[in-house]
C-alpha cells in the first residue's frame, strides 16, 4: 500500500495545483479523467517513449511474430507431432 501511496499523492498533488474545484465531486471526476489520460495517452519514458496502448500493439505484434516463426500458430484445431515436440 505504501507503493502506492507513493505513486497517487504526487499525480494527485500535481492535478490539485492545476485546477480550482467546485466540489469534491468535481475534483474526482478532473483527477480520475487525468490518471485515464496519463495512463493510457501520455507517452511514458520507461516504454521507450509510446503511449502504454502503442507498447501493448507492439509487444503484442512481436510475440504473434515470434510465435508464427516457431510455427506454433497453424490452420488446423490440431496439434501436429512437430509442434507438441516443442511443448514437451
């Protein structure tokens, strides 16, 4: 929990000095819009500077490679020999 804390307070506290609230239902619904956008939308420097969506497209398309390259991915509901080998 103290990870955590860690991570929340400060976007919290970034998002507190940029706006004037209403209300406390407002101030939910501004923080709450602006943790969706940081992580989803914001390029991050940890993922080599792509949005978390773009990093997720990426890894995605580079495990279908590596797997239809290794031949693990085929046409039929049925293992062959060659590819239960692999698994073994």
């Amino acid at each position: 929990m103290a990870i955590l804390n860690d991570l929340i307070v400060p976007i919290v506290l970034i998002v507190l000095d940029l706006y004037l609230f209403n209300n406390l239902a407002q101030a939910r619904r501004i923080i709450e819009e602006w943790l969706t956008i940081y992580n989803t939308e914001r390029p991050h420097e940890a993922l080599n500077n792509m949005t978390p969506i773009e990093y997720k497209i990426g890894s995605l398309i580079l495990y279908v490679s590596c797997v239809l390259s290794l031949g693990y991915l085929h046409n039929s509901s049925h293992h062959t020999t060659k590819n239960r080998d692999h698994f073994n």
